[in-house]
C-alpha cells in the first residue's frame, strides 16, 4: 500500500506537497504519479477513472513532447463536477469504460486513446498508441471497433490506426517512421540485416524498401561507453553487408527533416518534391513539438 497520505483541507510546513487547492499529500515519498493520484480520488465521486495523458502515463506508455500536463479525468455525467485548478473533466453520457491499473481506476486502453484523440497531434498519438500496442494493453482490433463509434475524436482515431506500429522500440523512432510515412519514403520497422549465413546481425529501426539503406535513431544512450563499443561492432557487420547506415538525433528530427528526405531520396532515384517537407512540417507543428501544437493544448487545458 502506499503511504502518501493525502488530505483534504490546508497543510503548512515542508512535510507537505500541495497539489492544488485543498488537497495535500505528504512530500515523502519524492513526486510519484502513483501517489499524487491517490490524493486526486479524494474529490473524485464514484464511477470516476483517470484518462488521457493521465492513464497513458500511469500505465506506463510512452509520453509525447514536454509539456506540464493537467490530471485528466473522466466520470459519468449525473457524478458531481469537481472543479480544482490542474483537473481537466471529461462527462459521459453513456457507461465509461473502465479498468484498473496500479490499484487506481482508470479508461481502457482504447477509450485513453480516444480522449487523447480529442486534443493531440497525429504525431503524438503514434507515440502513445505504439507503446500501448508494444505493451499489449491494446490490440488494433481494440481500436478498430472503438473508432466506429460516434465519439468526439473518433475522426482523428481513424486517421491514426493505420499509422500504428507496435514493432517501434522508442518514442523518437515512433517519430521518424511517421517523417517517412508523411513524405512517401516506403519502408519495413525492425528490417532485419542478413550476413552470407543467414544469420540476423541486426534489426534496423527502418529499411527503406528497394534500396541498401537503413535510418535509424541514435539517442544519447548509444554514446555511452559500453554501448557505444557495442554499437562500432553492430556498424561494421551491417556495411560488410552492403548496407548503408544513417543514424538521426531527436535535434535532426525536428529541425532538419528536409536533409533525411532528401537523402532518401537519392537512394530511391527520384526528384525532390517540396509536398513531401511540407506534409512533414504540418505533422511536426501539430503536435506537442510544435509551437501550435503546445499553444493549442494549453489554451484548452487552460480554459482559454
């Protein structure tokens, strides 16, 4: 059981963490979502369950941008309507699909992405749902049947599916399988690499289809030491294969799309076409990434 000690009311003196107005837990243990959640459920009535970026984070998916999220919650809507500063509600007409994780109430996986739909960039939604699909909380069959409803979000949620991935291993390769989806780049996630005895010696983040190179996402764990001596190795047995590697940060990414498109390109033999940055940037702004994407949810998360 946990032992944040929440508390309705005022509390003064360092022992305690504010949450927002009237609702306190202890500060030890340090900042847990956990902890901080069990506090929210005091001013939640019965039938109330964590969604949104709320119940993706709990369950441990991965989380798109950078941006201070409120608590997201939903609840039938005869409940009571809770009002605190950092709650954002969500009424439903009709019975809420719910589950439990970590002994707290939350959407199914489904209905989470839904409510995300409501708010989130096509890129932000990729992220979330494939680390809900890697962690089979989620099956695309789940969302198929979810997205013929006559749900607010359920157009978005449609235009997301065939999107999804589960074989995607990190947010940010998540990302750049979608920059190469926007530009018409064909490729194959975790394309296997084939030494002369059929041996697999790697699993590439893509293969671009009918050519000899790989793209792939290098984060800043492949610099340290130990990996980084793994990584020479992974390299040399991948060109002695005839295959050309390029590996991108999260900086080239989101700043320098128009460099990965075009190197794609030369290996497809065909001309640049401006529509394909131009689908990329639209995607990249839309999201948590983006400046219109960060505005946009805050004036919504904010009442403004």
């Amino acid at each position: 059981m946990r032992t944040g000690n929440p508390v309705r009311g005022h509390r003064r003196g360092s022992e305690w963490r504010r949450l927002t107005y009237g609702l306190y837990r202890s500060s030890l243990p340090a900042r847990s979502l956990a902890h901080d959640l069990d506090a929210w459920r005091l001013l939640l009535p019965e039938g109330a369950a964590f969604t949104h970026l709320t119940a993706a984070e709990l369950c441990g998916w991965w989380m798109p941008g950078q941006i201070r999220c409120p608590v997201f919650v939903a609840l039938p809507e005869r409940g009571r309507y809770p009002r605190r500063p950092g709650l954002v509600v969500s009424r439903h007409r009709e019975g809420l699909p719910t589950t439990e994780f970590d002994g707290l109430p939350v959407t199914t996986a489904a209905e989470t992405l839904l409510a995300a739909c409501r708010d989130l960039g096509l890129l932000d939604l990729a992220v979330l749902g494939d680390s809900a699909l890697r962690l089979k909380q989620l099956t695309l069959t789940e969302l198929e049947e979810t997205a013929r409803w006559r749900r607010r979000g359920v157009r978005r949620l449609r235009q997301l599916v065939p999107l999804l991935d589960k074989r995607s291993q990190s947010p940010w390769e998540s990302i750049m399988r979608l920059l190469h989806r926007a530009a018409d780049i064909p490729v194959e996630p975790q394309m296997e690499v084939i030494d002369a005895f059929g041996r697999v010696i790697a699993h590439a983040d893509l293969g671009i289809l009918g050519t000899n190179r790989i793209h792939e996402y290098d984060g800043d764990v492949h610099r340290e030491r130990g990996v980084h001596r793994k990584d020479l190795a992974r390299e040399r047995g991948i060109a002695e294969q005839g295959t050309i590697r390029f590996g991108y940060t999260s900086v080239e990414l989101r700043n320098d799309g128009a460099s990965i498109i075009a190197a794609a390109d030369r290996a497809l033999g065909r001309s640049w076409d401006p529509r394909r940055i131009q689908r990329w940037n639209a995607l990249l702004d839309d999201s948590l990434l983006g400046m219109s994407g960060r505005r946009r949810v805050h004036q919504r998360w904010s009442g403004g």
